[in-house]
C-alpha cells in the first residue's frame, strides 16, 4: 500500500500540543450541549454522547492498578471492559463533569497501550468525531492535526480497528493526501480518518423539500 505524501512522524512536542488543544476545544463544546443532544446516538455503536465522553476521560481517571482491576472483572476483553466503564461513568458523572474532565487533563500524559502520542491524539479526534458528525454539528478538525493522524494510517491501523478497507484507496477532497490501492474513494480528510478508524458515516441529511 502506498502512503501519504506528509513528513515523517511530527514531533513530540506538535503532537502533545495538538492533544491539550483538542480536549480544550471538545470540552468547551461539550459545555454548549442542550440537555437531549448528550442522549443522542453517537458513531460509536451501542453508545450515546454521554457514553462517548466517559470514555475519552477513562484514562485519566483510572489509575494504572484500577484499570487492571476492571480488565480482570472484564475476564481480559478490552472491549468489555470499556463498555462496562463507559455506561457506568456516564450516568455516574454529570454532562458539566465530563465536559470539565477533558478541560482539566489537557496536558494529562495518557497514551494507549500502543502507538504512544499520536495514538492518544486519534483517541480524542476520532471520538469527538462520533460525536459531533453523529450530531451533525459540522465542527471541521484543524487541518495540522488531520496530517498527523493521516500519518499514522497503516495496513496494521485497518486490520485493529476492522475498517474493511481492502482493495480500496483513500483519496482527501481537501488535502493532498491519498492511500492505499485499489478501487478510489474520495471524501474529506476527517471523513477518511473515520473510516479508517472502522467507523460507517451517517448518510448527507436530505436537503428541505427533498
């Protein structure tokens, strides 16, 4: 498969900023929510808003021997794990909590198990993608931290987030980026990411009259 056009890996100090801009800018629009928008579906399946936000401030809350603990009680699925977690948190914690978990963490170090930084930056980008493409809100990421996380795009990226993308290329309409080879897909740079992080975009909303 071929690969982006961008730089190598950006550096570390790009990429921690980038993060503490991103929970800042999620935070404060989490704050701007009405009451029903946190009870909304998100692209995560199975999860609401609320669900979504516990999530992303899992890691920040939990210390390392807690989030052992919880693996174990899961019997060792992850994923079990984090939907358990999810659910708890979010009617545990206030739509205000949540929001204010991010702001405070800017700077918390969190990485995921794997892919360090930038891993951490796609953990907050991604997800605040399920939540405000699902609400249909139009928030574009900022283009400096799209090419970082274009970056990280790789066969091994597909294959743990299931995204389905064999035979398939990946061609950015906003940014000169493509990926991959096989039958072309054109869409946004933030669209793409999503789909390369196994997400399924809701359809356009249908024009008034139509």
């Amino acid at each position: 498969m071929g690969n982006s056009t961008y730089r190598p890996t950006a550096p570390a100090q790009e990429v921690t900023a980038a993060i503490a801009a991103e929970r800042r800018e999620l935070a404060d629009l989490l704050d701007t929510l009405p009451a029903e928008s946190w009870d909304a579906p998100s692209l995560c399946r199975g999860w609401r808003v609320r669900e979504v936000a516990a999530h992303m401030t899992l890691g920040f809350r939990y210390s390392t021997a807690r989030t052992a603990l919880e693996l174990l009680r899961a019997g060792g699925r992850l994923h079990r794990m984090t939907d358990r977690c999810a659910r708890r948190d979010a009617a545990r914690h206030p739509e205000r909590a949540l929001a204010a978990f991010l702001r405070d963490h800017a700077h918390h170090p969190w990485t995921p198990p794997v892919g360090g930084a930038a891993a951490a930056l796609a953990h907050d980008v991604v997800h605040g993608l399920d939540i405000t493409v699902a609400l249909g809100l139009g928030r574009r990421v900022p283009e400096d931290r799209l090419r970082i996380l274009l970056d990280t795009v790789r066969p091994m990226t597909l294959r743990f987030f299931r995204a389905g993308l064999d035979g398939v290329s990946l061609h950015a309409t906003d940014l000169d980026w493509s990926y991959g080879t096989g039958r072309p897909l054109h869409a946004t740079a933030q669209e793409l990411l999503l789909l390369a992080h196994g997400r399924r975009l809701p359809p356009p909303a249908s024009a008034p009259g139509a």
